[in-house]
C-alpha cells in the first residue's frame, strides 16, 4: 500500500467535490479528509479550513495544479492554499 501524506488544505465542500471528480478522471491515487468531527459541531473546519487531500508524495505537483487550475471564484488555489503555510 502506497503511503499518503497531506497535500494540501480545501476551504469548502465544492472544492472538495471539484477536485476528486478531476482527480478521479485522471486516476490520481488520493483521499479527501473532511476536518468535521460531530462531537465538536464542525469547530475544526472554521479553524483549519474544509479538509485536506491525502495522496502519494510523487503526485503533489501534479495535484496542486491541478488545484490551482479549479473555477472556484474566491481566488486562485494559490490564494486559497496559503493558510497550509
């Protein structure tokens, strides 16, 4: 089994749709973690952003462009993906 670690941040659910529908079609290894935790009522996602896509090291480039290249209108996946710091 491939080993996966944190590519980058998402701010919201459609980023997080958007984004494993292309990764899908391009069959890019990769798992969408939801940072909501029931128990705290969704605290964490106002906190650290939507979630994170998980996914093998060699696909980050690959990933982040395509992140960058999303239609989402609140900026750029560069704007976005600052807060990942």
């Amino acid at each position: 089994m491939e080993e996966f670690k944190k590519i980058l941040i998402l701010e919201n659910e459609i980023e997080a749709r958007l984004l494993d529908s292309v990764l899908n079609e391009r069959n890019i290894p990769h798992r969408i973690r939801s940072y909501y935790d029931s128990a705290y009522d969704g605290i964490f996602q106002t906190q650290k952003g939507w979630g994170a896509v998980l996914a093998p090291p060699q696909y980050q480039e690959e990933i982040e462009a395509i992140y960058q290249d999303l239609p989402i209108e609140e900026g750029g996946g560069e704007e976005r993906n600052k807060k990942e710091g």
